[in-house]
C-alpha cells in the first residue's frame, strides 16, 4: 500500500491568518518547506503583510468565510491552478485544511 503522507507537494489552507494560530501555523508549515494558502479576513492586515514578505511558500488569499461566494471563488481559483499544475507536477498535488 502506497503511503499517503505529507510531502512537497502539498498545499495547506489555512483559515484566519490575519492574526492569532492561523498566522503562526502559517509560518510554522512555510518554514519546514511546505506550501500554504493563508487565507485572510483583510488582504491588507497587517499579519497578510508580513506573511507576503515571509516566503514564497506562502499565498496569502482574501477570503470572507461568511461569503458563500467567496468561498466558492477561492475553491474555484484553487481548483483551477490545479489543473493548471501550477502547484508541481501536474495531478500530484495534494490539498490539507486547517480550520
């Protein structure tokens, strides 16, 4: 059986990073290599900022969580890149939530 881990080509979303745990796991995963999409309340908080500037591991998004729609457009975007492989090889990414 073929080993499901946590690699390289992973990409973490996490949710609330303007501030508080979800600004720091960002920083945490981004550190140890692994890519993550920090979704942010405010694109221009002062934590989305500083994520931007921190590392190439790390996509900040707006994302409004109340906003049906805006979920689905970020899901879309995501999914889009994707197939795009823009995220490495083409179909061998792998996507992780953190709420």
């Amino acid at each position: 059986m073929e080993s499901r881990g946590v690699g390289y080509d992973s990409w973490f979303s996490c949710l609330g990073c303007d501030s508080g745990f979800g600004n720091a796991l960002a920083k945490l995963l981004s550190c140890t290599g692994l890519k993550v999409y920090a979704c942010c309340l405010d694109g221009n908080s002062d934590g989305a900022k500083q994520l931007r500037g921190l590392s190439r591991n790390i996509e900040v998004l707006q994302l409004d969580i109340t906003s049906d729609q805006n979920v689905q457009r970020i899901a879309r975007m995501i999914e889009q890149r994707k197939e795009e492989g823009a995220y490495g090889e083409k179909g061998r990414e792998k996507e992780y939530l953190f709420v």
